[in-house]
C-alpha cells in the first residue's frame, strides 16, 4: 500500500525516545555476532511515541495519515538514523534527502510519498522453524546441510539452509509457504542468515535462531487475552520506504534486498519500533 502525497499532519505527532534501548543488539554475543556477518555499525532500532490511538483494524488509516506525519515531524527528521550512500556514516533524515525545505521548526525533508508494506506478524514460538529439522536441512546436532556452491544473485549458496531461503526451485523450498516466508519473523531469520557484504556464514543453526528470537521479543509486543487468557501479539510491523523529488530517499538511495526499515507499532504504549539495516561492509573491529 501506498502513502500517496504528504499533506498536513493529521493530528499525530511524534516524539523521539532516546531512553528506551534495544539490549538484543547491544549484547557481547549479539555483537560478535553482528561482526561475524557483517551487519554490525550497519543495524539499528530506534523508538518514537505518537498522541493518537492506533486500532489494527484501520492500518491503512496509520499508514496514509500517520506515516505521513512521522516523515514531517520536526522530532522525527533531525533523529531519525540511516546510512549515507556516499560517506558510509550515521546521518539523520533531515541531511539525506536532495530536496530539504526549511519549517518553523527548523530544517526538515520534504518527502513526497510513502510506501508502507504490511508484514504478518503472528508466530508466538520458534517452533516455527522446527521443520529446518524434520526437512534434513539442518541434522539434530545443529549443523547446517552443506550442498554443492553455487550462487543465487547476489548472495553464494552453499548449503541447504541458503537454498531454502534463496532458491525457488530447489527441491525442500516448498517447506515455508508464501504466507510463512512474509511473517515478520521469517523476514528477520532470513535477514540474519544473509547478512551483509562480507558475511561469514554459520556452520550450525542456533547463532541465527538465537539472534532471531532476541529481535523478535525486544521490537514485537504482547499481552495475554483476557478472555481466552491466551498470550497474542499487540504489534502491527510495516516495511517502510520513503521517497523525496529524486526518489528513494530512505531507508537507502540503493535498493537492496538486505536493505530494509521495518516499523513495529506498539499500540497499547503507543510507540512505533524502527528497524533499520543498509546493506554493506560491516565494521570488522
């Protein structure tokens, strides 16, 4: 779904959290991790709060008025964090964008329109990935199934897992439905396993269903059904892109398919998670 045009703010405003921290990319484990497959100095999250109830059967309303009042508001342009294309360092929106436009608030980017994609978000257990297992994709000792080297652009396949993930016309694809490879947390395994430029891949299975589970609990919410007293996720996840009168200009000027903004609304605390991640060289150090 699309955002169309930006017009007024439509009554949401927005106001950076920089208090609240996401632990499960700031662990010494995670960390080396990140480092490991080239994600690391390249992902962040970040956490904004909005004035307006939020009610997951109108999304669309969020994303045509609400989105479009994120990427105009003066607490969001000078704080919200991507890469530059050209230098490889942390900027804020307000200095990415080729058309800039100055308010009363200051200087601010004049995005034209908003791309909001809506993701699944549903799986409450890491069972999900159980059948990585059953399939021999992965044996009980937690080693990933190597396969013969080839290379599915622009990522090298050389073991099962990456076949699963990349391959459409490999033999054991068929084991994660459609619908299965658009949950969110599908998206942020495969996102991991991929990772950047220069990733060294795992040998075995848990590093990635470790890091994922992390991401998971610390950006998705939940709360437990009063009636049913069932546990059942409260977030609503879009995949975000911007554009401004050059085209996009976030989350990165270059499309990639590790490139990517994942916004996930908390609408009981009334907070909007971004994940960010710019495909690239991650730091080594």
């Amino acid at each position: 779904m699309a955002a169309g045009e930006p017009g007024d703010l439509g009554g949401y405003y927005f106001r950076f959290l920089p208090q609240k921290t996401f632990q499960c990319l700031s662990t010494p484990e995670t960390t080396s991790r990140l480092r490991q497959w080239s994600m690391l100095g390249r992902v962040a999250a970040q956490a904004f709060g909005f004035d307006q109830t939020f009610q997951a059967y109108r999304k669309d309303d969020f994303v045509m008025v609400g989105l479009r009042a994120f990427f105009k508001d003066p607490d969001v342009i000078p704080n919200l964090k991507l890469l530059s294309d050209s230098s490889g360092q942390w900027i804020t929106l307000g200095s990415s964008c080729s058309s800039l436009v100055v308010t009363p608030s200051g200087p601010g980017t004049e995005v034209k329109k908003i791309e909001a994609i809506n993701v699944p978000c549903t799986q409450l257990s890491m069972s999900f990935f159980n059948r990585l297992y059953n399939e021999n994709i992965v044996r009980d000792s937690g080693h990933i199934v190597k396969c013969l080297d080839s290379f599915c652009d622009p990522f090298p396949v050389s073991d099962e897992l990456r076949k699963v993930l990349l391959v459409e016309d490999s033999e054991k694809y068929g084991i994660f439905s459609q619908p299965d490879r658009e949950e969110f947390l599908f998206c942020l395994f495969k996102h991991l396993c991929l990772g950047g430029a220069l990733c060294q891949y795992e040998d075995v299975l848990p590093p990635y269903l470790q890091t994922t589970k992390l991401l998971y609990k610390d950006l998705v919410s939940v709360r437990k059904n009063p009636q049913t007293k069932k546990i059942q996720i409260t977030s609503s996840v879009f995949k975000v892109t911007a554009y401004d009168s050059a085209g996009v200009c976030y989350p990165s000027t270059k499309s990639h398919e590790q490139t990517f903004s994942y916004f996930i609304v908390d609408p009981i605390k009334r907070h909007v998670h971004v994940l960010y991640h710019s495909y690239g060289v991650g730091d080594m150090s």
